[in-house]
C-alpha cells in the first residue's frame, strides 16, 4: 500500500467527516490485483476513523469481480 493514498483517502474521510459533522466516516482503498506476493489488504483505524484497504482480481470473469466486490462491500459494511 503506498502511504501517499493512505493520506489522500485519510483526508477525504476527515474532510467528510468535519463538513457534514458526521460521527462515522470510513474509507476504502480499492487497488487492483497484482502478481506481487503481497497485497494491499488491511484495516487501520487512524485518528478514530476506519481505512481499510482491499484488491480485487481485474483479470476474472465479470460474474467474479461482481462477487469480489460484493464480498469486499459486505465485509467492510460489517465491520
């Protein structure tokens, strides 16, 4: 994951979560798959507010990458 979209979508969460004087503001980063034998998948909570960061295999099927992003929105609206 690289630390300069940790920052931007940090931001914009604050940003959010300051103009509508919300309680609760999360985001996602929302890479696509690699090779690499790691991947960006993970939660932070930073300054109160949930950043999670998840990748999702563009190389599949439609039928797959709609179940990918199923499973990420479900997941993340979970936690």
């Amino acid at each position: 994951m690289h630390s300069g979209n940790l920052y931007q979508i940090f931001s914009y969460v604050k940003n959010q979560q300051w103009t509508n004087k919300s309680r609760r503001v999360s985001g996602l980063l929302l890479y696509a798959r690699t090779d690499e034998d790691v991947l960006p998948e993970g939660d932070y909570v930073i300054a109160g507010n949930r950043i999670a960061a998840r990748s999702l295999d563009l190389n599949a099927e439609f039928s797959r990458i709609c179940e990918q992003l199923n499973a990420i929105v479900y997941d993340f609206a979970l936690n």
